[in-house]
C-alpha cells in the first residue's frame, strides 16, 4: 500500500496526553501484567473480570458509538444508552460527540490523506494510532456534523462529564471489584490495565488492518476490507467492506454463520423492546453490489486469458441480463411508491411487489452463479500470448 505523508507531519504539535496514556499503559500490559503474573499469579476471577469488561466496553463501542450514534442504524432505549456511554467512556476512546464527529469525516472522505482523520492511505502506523499523538489538520474536530447527537441528554451528559467518567471508571471500578475479592492489584492489572490496552488496539485495527487485509465482494472504490479474523476481535466490526458500502445497516455480518455478536445484541434486544427501528439493506442492493464486482473482476479477467473476445461477448450478453433486472427492479419501485402515494399500497405491495421482488433477487443469485462458473473456465484458459 503507498503510504503518503504530508507536509508538516512531524512538525504538527504533539498531543502528549494520549501519547502518554498509550505509552503507560501500553508498557504496563508489556511488562507489569506478566511480571505479576510470573511472581504473584492471577485469580480465575480476575480473568472473568478483564473478559467482561472487556465485552462491555468493546459492544459499547461497536454498538453504541458506532452503529447507533456514529450510523443511526437502530434507536435504543434510554437504559441502554447509558450503559453504552458509561462503558464507553471506560473504553477512553473519547466522548461519543468526539468519537462519531470523526467517524463521520471518516465515512464521507475514506481514504483522502487531506481529510480523512485516520487514512489508511497514509500507512499502518498512522491509521492505526499515529492519528491520535499529533494535532493533524484531517483530525481537527467539526462539531457541525453531529447536531442531532447534541439533542441527546445522554451523550451531552457524557461529553460534559467524560473525564470524571473516565477515572470513576477506569479505576474505581478494578479497585472496587479488587477489595471486594482480596485481590487489588491482580484485578487492577488484568480488569484494569490489559483489558484497556486490549479494547484500544481491537478498535484500532478497524481503522488499520481492516483497511489492508482481506476481500472486497462488495466494492473497491475505498480500502475498506472484510476479514473475519478481525471481526472475530472486534464484535462483528470486521466486515468492514460490507459496512463502507452499506453503512446504514445495523448489521455487519450479514450472513448467519458470520460472528457479529453486535448484531446478535441489537437484534436481540429488539425482542424486549429495549432497541428498536433497525435499519437493514435490502438484500437485492446486496445482490446487485457483489454481481457488480464479479462483473468488473471478470472483465479484468477475460483481458488475459486466450480467446478474449469470447469471453468478453459472452460477459456482454451476462451484463445485459444483469441491466435488464436492475431495470425490472428500477420499475417495480416506481410502481411501488406510486401506490404509496395514491395510497393504495396494502394489498398489492404485500402481494405482487415482494413477489416479483423475490423474483429479481433469484435473478441476481443465479447470475452470480453462472459468473463464477465463467471466471472458474477463465482459469482454466492458457494465457493470452
């Protein structure tokens, strides 16, 4: 990957808070947590500590910051908002304000060096933590993005009261838990320090490996990757491809075999009624952005292997099958939202449009079908001399 650096970018100020913070704690979880370990030992219970806290600070952040404050992808119930604002903040990965301002930028500008706070066009380094120790001008917050979160009294609430959150959190928490069984500093360490450096790093690599390793079923107009190794550290986070793509969506992991426990907690949440109004894409657009790619990768594909012109005529006739369902669709949603506005819509939507909706949607499966079968037989073709 080119790694662009800018102009100034040694000479921005150094953010010496953060740049503590990662430094201490970082070499605490280096040094301090095994050497505790090697001469003291941890209890089972200091272990079960760090885990869940851990979980409660990484779903409040992949939960709350991210897909409900950051995306708007489903509302919650007030209880569950402070749950993710407190243990957000015990994350110390900033307010939500902060937090979803940047992520926004993040989002409309992805891989601009100029304005994109944490681009992963910039290298691991930078995108990954570097972002963070100095006052760049990408990083530089614009709190006129994130006017509706300042309608809500619970991220106010933590915006204004976040350091004090922080430490009540932070160390109150592992101190308190620590008296309670005997044991301050075994869970001071492990629910305090490595649980903390842990959550940093899993998040950060959304912003930095997610961007590097793995695949793009779905688009390669940003960096963005799905890897399900890093979704398996981060809740769920990892398929972010998908989410650049789709970033509406509550769900990451969209499939029922892929781990997102994110999702498994919003959607089970819904059942009691504590979440609520959960936004998914529909899946002929999922459909129609992974034939997309098959197109252009086959197109790339046919250039180098013998007989291209075959190949090419028969991509021709396939993509004009593929015009000829996005048009059928184009048309069924005209048809669909006239009804609407006549009013009409009952009967005949919950009869004919997801009918022929279903219909559209197999068109898709099948022709993504016959387009790995062509790329497979492309394979097999010698090289073009």
């Amino acid at each position: 990957m080119t790694v662009e650096r800018k102009p100034g970018d040694q000479e921005a100020p150094r953010i010496w808070l953060t740049t503590l913070l990662f430094a201490i704690t970082g070499l605490a979880a280096l040094i301090a947590v095994p050497w505790y370990g090697f001469t003291h030992g941890y209890t089972l219970g200091a272990w079960i500590a760090c885990g869940v806290l851990l979980w409660a600070n990484g779903l409040s952040i992949t939960g709350g910051y991210h897909r409900l404050w950051s995306h708007k992808t489903y509302e919650a119930h007030w209880s569950l908002r402070l749950f993710y604002a407190i243990f957000g903040a015990m994350a110390t990965q900033n307010s939500i304000l902060i937090w979803a301002s940047g992520h926004r930028v993040h989002h409309r500008h992805v891989d601009d060096a100029d304005k994109d706070p944490y681009a992963a066009t910039r290298g691991f380094w930078f995108s990954h933590i570097g972002w963070m120790l100095r006052e760049y001008p990408s990083g530089k917050v614009d709190f006129g993005n994130v006017n509706d979160l300042k309608r809500d009294p619970i991220v106010m609430w933590q915006h204004n009261n976040y350091l004090a959150i922080v430490l009540a959190t932070n160390f109150g928490i592992p101190l308190a838990l620590g008296w309670l069984m005997g044991d301050v500093w075994g869970y001071l360490l492990l629910a305090g320090v490595l649980r903390l450096v842990l959550n940093h790093h899993f998040t950060f690599f959304i912003n930095s490996l997610a961007h590097m390793w793995g695949s793009r079923p779905y688009t390669d107009e940003n960096t963005a990757r799905d890897n399900g190794f890093l979704a398996f550290l981060t809740y769920g986070e990892g398929y972010h491809n998908y989410h650049h793509i789709f970033q509406t969506d509550y769900r990451n992991g969209i499939r029922w075999y892929q781990w997102d426990p994110t999702k498994w907690l919003i959607a089970s949440l819904s059942w009691v009624g504590i979440t609520r109004d959960l936004k998914r894409v529909s899946d002929f657009k999922i459909q129609r952005a992974i034939v997309s790619m098959q197109f252009k990768r086959a197109e790339q594909q046919a250039e180098h292997v013998a007989n291209t012109e075959r190949w090419k005529k028969m991509l021709e006739q396939e993509y004009e099958s593929f015009r000829a369902t996005l048009n059928a669709f184009t048309e069924l949603q005209m048809k669909r939202y006239e009804q609407k506005r006549r009013e009409l819509a009952g009967k005949w939507e919950n009869a004919t449009v997801r009918t022929r909706l279903k219909e559209l949607e197999y068109a898709l499966r099948m022709q993504r079908e016959r387009l790995q079968i062509l790329s497979k037989e492309m394979l097999r073709q010698p090289s073009a001399a």
